[in-house]
C-alpha cells in the first residue's frame, strides 16, 4: 500500500510595519493628503442652470416660465401628466401649452 505524504506550505506574511515608520512625519502626510484627495473626488453639484430668451427688445426667464406653466397645467388637468409640450411666442408676450398632445385656447400663460 502506498503513503501519502502530506506536504504544508508556510503561508508567506507581509513584512510587519514597525511603530516607528507609522510615526514617521512624512507616512503620516501621504496618509493625510490620501484622505483630503479622497474627500475632494465627491462628485460636485450640478450648477444652476437658468434659461432666458431675449427677444422684441425683452427678455424672458424660461426656467420660470417652465415652473409657471406647470402650475398652470396640473390646474387644468387633474390627472398625472405625462407630457406636457410649451409653445413659446415672445412677439404675443404669451406661452401655449399642450398637455399630453392635446391643447385648447385656456392652455396659454403670460409671459
């Protein structure tokens, strides 16, 4: 009958950090500037974005145009609204909106 011999691997250990190369000051500034660079690579906030038509010697905010006419909308239409398309005429001084594909002559807002 055969023997199995068996056969251990020593597992290899990484090299211990001795408490003097944690002391050291220039360890401690690659690990203070590793953890500053790890707070600065947070994503930055979306920048504010404003829209305005400038037409006929005027000019129009369309960011509150957007907000004004949704306002308008949800009054008209109690149902959610799945699309809502805005039509703008600067010569009229006025905004017409559709909701959902469909329109009528109370679906308009003044600019």
């Amino acid at each position: 009958m055969a023997t199995v011999k068996k056969t251990t691997e020593k597992a290899t250990k990484a090299p211990a950090v001795k408490k003097a190369e944690l002391a050291d000051p220039a360890v401690k500034a690659v690990k203070k500037s590793a953890a500053s660079a790890a707070k600065t690579t947070k994503k930055a906030a979306a920048p504010a974005v404003k829209t305005i038509l400038q037409a006929n010697g005027r000019e129009f905010d369309l960011t509150a145009l957007n907000a004004k006419v949704l306002e308008a909308a949800k009054s008209h239409h109690t149902a959610d609204i799945a699309e809502l398309a805005i039509y703008v005429k600067p010569d009229e001084a006025v905004a017409y909106y559709t909701i959902d594909g469909e329109g009528c002559d109370a679906y308009m807002v003044e600019l």
